[in-house]
C-alpha cells in the first residue's frame, strides 16, 4: 500500500530543520469537538494554579474523550513515529499529553530542549518526537510556538541566539512536529484571545514516560479506548516477555483488556 506522502515530507523535515507543519491534518470541526472535550478541564483549574497565564491539562483529559483519542493515533503521526522511533525500539509509546491553553498576557515560554531532561550528551540518535495539534489558529502574535530551526544537530552547550527562532504559525487543525533535541518554546501572547494547543509527546518504548500513564490512566480507564491507543500509553508486552510484564505474564491478558 502506497505512504501517505505527508509521512516521508514531514521526515525529511524533521531530519533536516528540526521541525515539520503539517497543515489541514484534522477536520476544523474535529477540533472544535476537542475544545469541547477539553473545556471542562480547562475551566477547572484554579486561577492561581494557571502560572505565568498558561494552563495546562494532562493525560487524564483522555478519558471520555473520543475525538481526542483519534488524534493521537492519526495515521500520519503515527507513520513519522514508525520512521523515527521504529528503528530503536520494539515498540515507541505516548511519554506526555497535555492540554496547553496560552492566555492573553502570558510571557513566552524560555526556549529549551525537551530531551535534557534525559541528560544525555547531544548530539544522539532521535528517542523523543513531540506533535502539538492547533486546537486554535497559532499565530506570532498569540504564542504560537517558537522553534529553533536546525539546533536538533547542535552539541550540548550550545544555546540559541536572540532572534534565531521563528514562530510555527498554523491553522487550526494542523500539526507542529520537532524532535526531542530541538530548541523551542511556547511564544508570549499579545492578542486578545487564548492560543489552545493539544501536545502529545512520544518516546522510545524501553524509555520512562514523563507521566506516570497507568496511574493517571488505569486499566478500567483506558478499557474503552481503542487497543492501539491502549498498547501506546503502555499496556502491552514488548517483545516476547522482555519489557513490561505484570505478573510474569501479557499484561493484556492478566488485566483482561483482551476481552
Ligand atoms: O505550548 C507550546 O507551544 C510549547 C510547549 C512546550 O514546549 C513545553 O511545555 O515544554
């Protein structure tokens, strides 16, 4: 079967900038339905839990939310993961979800790495690839994120110079890639309205996920999701009884989400 060619287009970005948009990857109406989903988690928080103007949400949002879910396991992402991550793992998972609504007034995001919390010496093979969907039109004046264009091949210690970044401006419904070692960070918003973004994050499976996925989401949680989103946030055997058993055996099977 012939790859969608918005796979090995957003690769060779990747491989080459950093970075990648893939625009029009979701319906506009698919991301009005994930603005609804994830509203009520928004309006949630605390007004002094914000920080800085910008509200986060995490991988709990998931539950009870469909179109959401769908996103996650987009063909297209996952066909980038398969090409970037395949080759270093049995099986590449989801690290880190997060809802990130950046409100009128917030400061930019300082600029950084996502991968240093790894502390590994730069430059390494690819072991994370993060997607922010826009959920809202990103723009330069509402915070869109800032990338770093070709610093995912930088060495360590080297930072970015004032005013080498550039704004990823997108449409609604499109998709921001950049690799774990790319230097980025959410822009100030100096418009009237929130930026809303979806960030999912993705990671080699023998890699700890930054959140903690099976407490944040147990199995009676993710029992109704569909199986691939369930063997990426983690409940699933990689290899044949190498990573991830519960009791000696398939977690899958002890858990009873197998049917
Ligand atoms: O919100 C964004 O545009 C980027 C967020 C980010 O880089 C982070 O939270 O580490």
């Amino acid at each position: 079967m012939r790859q969608d060619p918005r796979i090995a287009a957003a690769v060779a970005a990747l491989e080459e900038r950093g970075y990648a948009i893939v625009e029009g990857l979701a319906e506009p109406a698919a991301m009005g339905s994930i603005a609804e989903e994830l509203a009520p988690h928004f309006e949630a928080i605390a007004p002094q839990d914000r920080g800085n103007a910008t509200a986060r949400i995490h991988s709990r949002v998931l539950d009870n939310a469909p179109t959401l879910q769908q996103r996650l396991i987009d063909p297209v992402v996952s066909g980038v993961m398969e090409r970037l991550l395949g080759p270093n793992c049995v099986r590449w998972q989801l690290s880190s979800v997060q809802g990130i609504a950046v409100h009128p007034g917030a400061a930019d995001q300082g600029l950084h790495r996502d991968d240093d919390i790894f502390r590994l010496p730069h430059p390494h093979p690819v072991f994370e690839v993060n997607v922010m969907w826009a959920v809202t039109g990103f723009t330069a004046a509402n915070g869109a994120t800032r990338i770093v264009p070709g610093s995912h091949l930088w060495p360590s210690g080297q930072k970015p110079e004032p005013g080498s970044e550039i704004a990823a401006e997108m449409p609604a419904g499109s998709a921001l890639f950049w690799l774990g070692s790319t230097w980025h960070g959410a822009g100030a918003n100096r418009s009237g309205e929130p930026r809303i973004g979806f960030y999912a994050g993705y990671s080699l499976g023998w890699l700890r996920q930054e959140e903690m996925m099976y407490l944040a989401l147990p199995p009676e949680t993710v029992a109704p999701m569909p199986e691939v989103l369930q063997r990426l946030i983690g409940y699933e055997l990689k290899g044949s009884m190498t990573l991830g058993w519960l009791d000696g055996r398939d977690p899958r099977k002890v858990l009873g989400l197998d049917g």
